[in-house]
C-alpha cells in the first residue's frame, strides 16, 4: 500500500508517519521511485504499536525507539529481550520514584516478600527498583508497607503474569511476540488499574453509602 | 513547628512550601506575627501527601487541588467524596485514553463484565470510561479484548478492593480517612504494576529462557 492509504488504514495522519519514519519507530517501505515507496501489514501494525505506546503508555519518541530495539535485538535469547524491553519500558515511568532514594527498610521489606513468594531471582531487575521506590513512598507518608499489606497484592500479580504469559505464548516466536509482549504489558496496565478502582467505587458503595439499600435494585 | 522545621521534617524545601500554601494546597499556619507562623502535624502530613501525589502519582498542582477538594466537601456522604477524589484523580491520566473515542464494541465488552461481575451499578463512573477506552485501544490494535481475556484480570481486582477499603476503613472516618483513600489509591497502583511486571519477568524466565536451569540455585 502506498503511504496515504497506510495512513487512511492506520488513522495516523501522513505527516506524523514520516516523522517516525525518520526516527526510525517505522522501518522504510520498499522504495518504488524517488518519491514513493510501498508498506504492507507489517508497517501497518508497527504503526499501531507506536500510536499506543505513544498514546495510551504515554511513552516518549525516544523511550518507543528504545523499547522496539530492545525487542528486536537478535544477540539476545527471548527471556532477555523481554527483560531489555521491560526495562526500557521503565524508563518514562521510573524517574520520580527512583528520585525519592528508597530506604533499606523498604528494600528488605520487598526482598522479604519476594522471597517468600518465590520470585527471590528477580531482585534487581528494573520493576524490582520500581516496586522498592513505591514500598519507600508507602512508608514515608506512614502508610502501611510492610509484607502484610504487600502479599495481597503479590497474590493479585502472580495469577495474571501466569495468564499474560499464556496469551503472549500464543503468538508465533519471533518479532510478532516481542510485540505483544511490549503491547499487553502496557495495555494491559490501564485494565487493571480501572477494575481496580471500578471494584473500589463498588466496595466504598457497599462499605460507605450514606443510603440504606442492602440490596441494589433489579 | 516553624517554617524551617515544617521543610526539615518534610524533605520539602521552604519555597516549594510557600508555593503550595499559595496555591490552597496547603492550609495556612497559624499566625504567630506578620511574618512568622506556626505549623502542626496536619500540616506536615498534608505535605507528605502532596508531595506524594505530585512525585508518585505525577499529578499536576491543578489536579492535586481538585483531589483535595473533593475529598473535603461536607456536602457530599463518604462514598460520594471517594467517588468524587476518584473522578479527580483521573483527570490526569484520562485525557489520551479518552482521545482515543472507544467504540460501541469495547463498551458492550465492559458492560458485559461488570454484569458478570456484579459491578453493573459501576457503568458510567470515571474508572468505567478509562477501562472502555483501554479495551477499545487493545480491541484496536488486533491485540485480544474479549470476556476470556478481561476476566483474569477482574478476578484479581475484586479481593485487592475488599483488602483496600479494609485498610482504610481502619482510619478514623473524617479528613484522615479520605487522606488515605487518595493516598492508598495512588501510591498502591505502582505496588501493583510493579509485582505484575516481577511476576512476568518470574515467568519469563521459566517459559522462554534459553537457558536450561529448572531449578533455580540456592
């Protein structure tokens, strides 16, 4: 297809496309002449994927292109490059929390849980950090933070990675999964935060409502 | 406390506290002379907290204030005041989620679920739009979106909601608990996206590593 009707497809508009063109977030079409080239399906869902990190991860021009190398360096096995991915993921949303200087009291506390729940190999990986920066937030303000109130939300976390992991093992191996892998984590993040906070409006209703009614109409 | 005590004990320097007692964010001290006033603990806590949803919740100031206020109106029952702080809340991370106008598809997804659930009394509410249009992103993006794949991830909701209220159902009810509320709500939601991603790098690595180590060292 030619560039305006990967544009018409894609719902991004010509311009914005041939910015990521030159900065690498689209691979180059197969050049047909001096000013034209052609895009097939998998620019067209390399698009997509730039608009949502972009857009709904928030992410920077520059954290995407991170993230896309990391998911298709060859030099490394499929465990690493989701690793490479995850962490360059991190990088948009890391920098406030790193800068809050977590305590010990707050690494222990996570090193604690993770031993506990057996994910003691993970201590140091990027979402390691993220998690030791939001227990020391926690634990600053005077909120709870200490395993009791964590191991629920470890318990919440490991049935769904389990899950996740399934759906993206459905993809064929290859640049196709990296894509999910990148995708249905962030994606995903807004589904469970909303059902979260849907389940909390539910529960406060339950819990808090100045009304009577036990029961909900109909 | 004094000024210079009041940012001592906060980390916060004494210009970022004048700009918030500025801004409403933080209420006046009580005046001891024309230039000198004096703070007390609510005032401390308070500031934590601001801090808090600023650096961790990567509010605005505008959004911070509207959090507050919402949460401190006495016309309002305690439900309505959390739902109120929860609209308010997600006023900052809504706007590209919303942008992305979800289809008439994804919403009769969600509303299917929060039947499922039980939480149909939920639709309409702000974290149902920002989940309409998270499932309208996957839905259009080819990635899956349906009942079989949103259900996972209401499960793990559901009990993390009841263990929260719980927790902040153990603060005295007034300004306190709403404190905890927007705190708990906030600063638990990077406890929870953090332990996701741990537990996908866990399985991860027992799924695609190259490596062929069943069981880890130690």
């Amino acid at each position: 297809m030619r560039l305006s009707e990967l544009s018409a497809q894609s719902g991004v508009s010509i311009a914005t496309i041939k910015f990521y063109l030159r900065e690498g977030l689209l691979p180059p079409g197969e050049r047909l002449s001096a000013s034209r080239a052609e895009y097939n399906d998998v620019h067209l869902r390399r698009l997509r994927l730039v608009r949502a990190l972009i857009q709904v991860g928030g992410m920077s021009v520059a954290r995407t292109k991170d993230v896309l190398s990391a998911a298709e360096d060859d030099s490394l096995d499929q465990h690493q490059r989701f690793g490479a991915a995850q962490s360059a993921l991190l990088g948009d949303q890391g920098p406030e929390v790193a800068a809050l200087q977590p305590g010990e009291k707050a690494r222990a506390t996570v090193d604690e849980l993770l031993e506990e729940v057996g994910w003691g190999e993970c201590r140091g990986y990027p979402a390691y950090w993220m998690l030791v920066g939001a227990v020391a937030s926690l634990e600053r303000l005077g909120y709870p933070s200490d395993l009791a109130h964590l191991r629920p939300y470890a318990s919440a976390a490991a049935p769904l990675a389990v899950f996740d992991l399934g759906v993206i093992g459905e993809y064929p191996p290859g640049e196709a999964q990296l894509e999910a892998v990148v995708a249905l984590t962030v994606l995903n993040e807004p589904v469970l935060l909303a059902l979260r906070r849907i389940a909390h409006a539910y529960v406060s209703g339950r819990t808090f409502s100045a009304g009577t009614g036990e029961g909900a109409a109909g």
